[in-house]
C-alpha cells in the first residue's frame, strides 16, 4: 500500500502540474512569447522574464525548451537566453514552497472549485482559472496521499536505517535525486517526495539537501534530449542549463555542513527547510553566475562550434519542430516561419517566370516548374503540423491565428499553381522547337500515312499464314496469298 500511494501521489502532483501549466498558457496565449523575446534587452530583465514565465507555466524544462525553439527560429540569441535560464530555475522554486505550507487540507476544497469552474465556465479566462485552480488542488492532494501513505514508513526500523545511510553520503544522495528527476522529467516532483519524508520524520535535512541538488541536476535531461537535433545554438542553451547547475552544485558541495547550518536556521519545519534550500540555491547560482555570462557565452560558444552546412534540401521543412506542438504560441510561431519561407519560394517563382518568358530558358522554365513541387510539400507539411498542435491549451486568440496561417499557405500554393500551368505553359509554347533525331523522318513518315502502313502490315500478316488452318467447328480455311482482304479469299 505504501508503493501504491506514493505512485498515485507522484501520478496526481504531475498531473496537476500539467493542468496548471496548461490553463496558464491558456490564459496568457501568446504573451508568454512576447516576454521572453521583449524583456532580454539586459540580464535583469531576462532573469525576470525567465522567472516569471516558469512561475506560469510551472516548468523550468518547460521553459528551456521554449528558449531552445525560439534560439533555433532565430528569435532570440544565445547570449540573451543566459538570463532567462537563470531566471527560470528562480520560478521554479514558486510551486515547491507553495507546496511547503501545510494547505492539504484545502486539498479537496480546491478539486471542487477548480471542477466546477472549469466545467460549467464557457471558453474563456474563467474556463482557464477553473483549469489552474484544478491543477493546484491536484497537487496538493497527490501530496496529502504521499504523506499519509509514508506514516506506517515512520514505524519501520529498516526504512529508518536505510534513509539515514543516505542521509550519511551526499554523493549518493546527489546520484539518487539527479536519477529520480530525470526519470519523472520533473525537479519539483522529487523535492515533493523528499518533503512528505521530512514530513514524516524519515530524511533529515542534511540528508535531503544533496537529494534536493540532484534533482535540480536531473531536471536538465529534458532540454538535453530535446536539443540534440536542433541547430547549434539550441545545443548551446541546453549546455548552458547544465553547466549552471553542475558547477553550482560542485561550488555548493565543499560547503554543504554550513549550508546545512544555515538553512535550518530559517525555518522550524522540516519541509519548509528543504524548500529554503531549493530556493537558496537557485537564487544563489544566478546571482554568481550572472555578472559572468558574456564569459559563460563564450566558453560554451567554443565548446560546442557550428555545424558544417550540408547543401540545403528544397524538400524538407526548415523551422517546424514536433517536440513543441504542445507549446502553441512557440508551434504557431514557427509554423509562420514556415509559411514566410513559402512566400520567398513563392515570390522567387513569379521573378524567374516572367524572366523564363522573356528568354526562352528551358532550364529556368523546369526550375521554376520545379519550385511548385516544393510549394505543394511544404503546405502540405504545415498543414500537418497545425493539425496536431495541442488544442486544449489553444487561446481563441491563438485559434484565429492558426486559421489565417491556413488560409494565407493556400493562397500561397494556388499562386504557385497559376504561375506553373498558366505562365510556364506559355513559355513553354515560345520555345524553339528541337531539330529533328536521326530516324525520326521514318517515325514522322509512319505518322503522315498511317492507312497505308497498316495495309501493309496486314497483308504481310496474311501472306506468312499456312495455307489451311484447323476450323474449330470441324471445318477448313482457305487462304489464298494476297495483298488484300475480302471475300474471294476465303
């Protein structure tokens, strides 16, 4: 029963995050990419711009992924999302304090407002609100189950023993939390499973200090996986998120018995100790590492290089990334990225035509009969990509958006169509014609007398024929030889 509670606890906690993370968005539509591209004119500003997206949408991975699309779209550069990846570990401290005070009890009071508002709400910012206050409920519910879950732990001498040999080893401490975050995709559901044993008296605080830096070590394997196919300044944002927490761990390990000190002086509970100690780290590795970001950008610049560019393929998209179809505004962005890159390919065709009429070019006239392939794919593929974007966090907003996007990529492939069967069949009509092959004045004879050939053709036919063939009927044929069909020879 304890496996089972902690497992329908983590699955609750997560699930309410993602409802949480989900209405926000909702609710902020396409504002959440108009402060991380606005507010990284300075570091400050993108420090709290990161911080405050990841308060919304409750995810530093989420987060970071979004600075990885944006990065790879050319939105933004790699120096100005430092700051935001610093400030996004910030906002990610929000939910674990949040879940630090003892408001389980209003577990289930949340669950009802947040069902109620959600279900009987229209579209709309209260429909969103309904969502977000259903997510917290939920979370904090899956806490209440993993606390009460752990109280029979609390008796077992075997679980004592083993919780304070790991308490006693920091290394492992720090190998189980990055292994645990990174499995779950989430720093905020372990820390959430290390405050329902501190609830319980299980983990003691210098204990779950090194599990808690763990976890925010195996909170980067999310934006890792998600950068190995992008461009190379995605891979460099990725780089720097781990950098970030590796080195502020490795800076806060020689220290860890007066951190220990010094965080339990802040708090009486236990819980709320952990809490401080996610907090204090987060907010003291951006404010050592953020003077040094220039620095930072250029060590990781030279760390990882630029790709050597292979020949551009006309057919394959360039910007559409399926990893972000669950973040609509960044998936709408890049669809519109798509859909400009459409419009050049377009414009290009309709200059090269009227060149192609002007000088009977054949090679010009297949190239540009060419690039009305390339028009036809790459509707269609944006066509498919807007199709499976996540519709349940889809401001109406953002709906309107995708529906002009729809509509401006068809006007773009029937631009493409005229100007490939009407214009180009003209051309075609101007070109000289072609000197004739050797063997085609017999080709061109047999067209000019096809009666004639075909006399000839049959006689000959009739005139290799046996003199007698077998009648089926029990009767003979006679053919007499001749160069013509008809009664007599029969």
């Amino acid at each position: 029963m304890v496996l089972l509670g902690l497992f329908g606890g983590l699955a609750l906690l997560l699930y309410g995050m993602q409802l949480c993370g989900e209405g926000l968005q909702r609710a902020a539509g396409s504002q959440l990419r108009h402060i991380l591209t606005s507010m990284t004119r300075n570091r400050l500003t993108a420090v709290c711009s990161g911080a405050l997206v990841t308060t919304l949408i409750q995810s530093s991975s989420a987060t970071t992924l979004m600075l990885i699309g944006f990065v790879s779209a050319g939105l933004l550069t790699f120096r100005q999302s430092l700051g935001v990846i610093l400030g996004a570990d910030i906002g990610t401290t929000f939910t674990v304090q949040l879940i630090a005070f003892k408001v389980q009890e209003l577990a289930l009071l949340l669950v009802g407002v947040g069902f109620a508002l959600s279900f009987f709400a229209r579209r709309g910012p209260a429909k969103s609100l309904g969502q977000v206050v259903l997510g917290f409920g939920l979370v904090f519910l899956g806490m209440r189950i993993m606390s009460e879950a752990l109280a029979p732990v609390a008796e077992s001498s075997l679980a004592r023993q083993v919780l304070v040999a790991l308490s006693s080893n920091a290394v492992l401490g720090l190998l189980v939390g990055a292994i645990f975050s990174a499995g779950m995709a989430s720093s905020v559901a372990t820390i959430g499973l290390i405050l329902s044993l501190a609830q319980q008296g299980l983990l003691p605080l210098d204990g779950a200090i090194p599990v808690v830096l763990g976890a925010n070590i195996g909170t980067c394997a999310t934006a890792l996986a998600a950068s190995l196919r992008s461009t190379a300044d995605a891979r460099r944002v990725a780089v720097a998120h781990i950098a970030f927490k590796v080195l502020g761990v490795a800076l806060a390990l020689p220290f860890l018995y007066p951190l220990t000190a010094f965080i339990a002086g802040t708090a009486q509970e236990p819980a709320r100790q952990i809490a401080n100690a996610h907090t204090l780290f987060n907010v003291g590795i951006s404010a050592v590492f953020l003077p040094w970001a220039p620095l930072a950008a250029r060590a990781i610049t030279a760390m990882v290089p630029e790709e050597i560019k292979s020949g551009d393929n006309p057919f394959k998209t360039r910007y559409l990334d399926d990893r972000y179809l669950d973040q609509p505004s960044l998936a709408l962005g890049q669809a519109t990225r798509e859909a400009l890159r459409m419009g050049d390919v377009a414009q290009g065709m309709l200059r090269d035509a009227m060149a192609a009429l002007r000088s009977d070019n054949q090679e010009l006239l297949e190239d540009v009969e060419r690039r009305d392939d390339q028009l036809d794919y790459l509707e269609r593929e944006i066509k498919l990509f807007l199709s499976r974007l996540g519709q349940e966090t889809m401001s109406p907003e953002l709906n309107r958006k995708e529906i002009a996007l729809i509509s401006f990529i068809g006007n773009l492939e029937n631009i493409g169509d005229i100007v490939d069967k009407n214009l180009m069949e003209l051309a075609r009509k101007k070109l000289p014609p072609r000197p004739p092959s050797p063997g085609a004045s017999g080709v061109a004879g047999d067209l000019r007398d096809p009666p004639r050939r075909a006399d000839q053709s049959q006689a000959h036919l009739v005139t290799h024929l046996p003199a007698r063939l077998p009648d089926p009927r029990g009767r003979r044929l006679r053919f007499v030889s001749c160069h013509h069909v008809c009664g007599s020879c029969l």
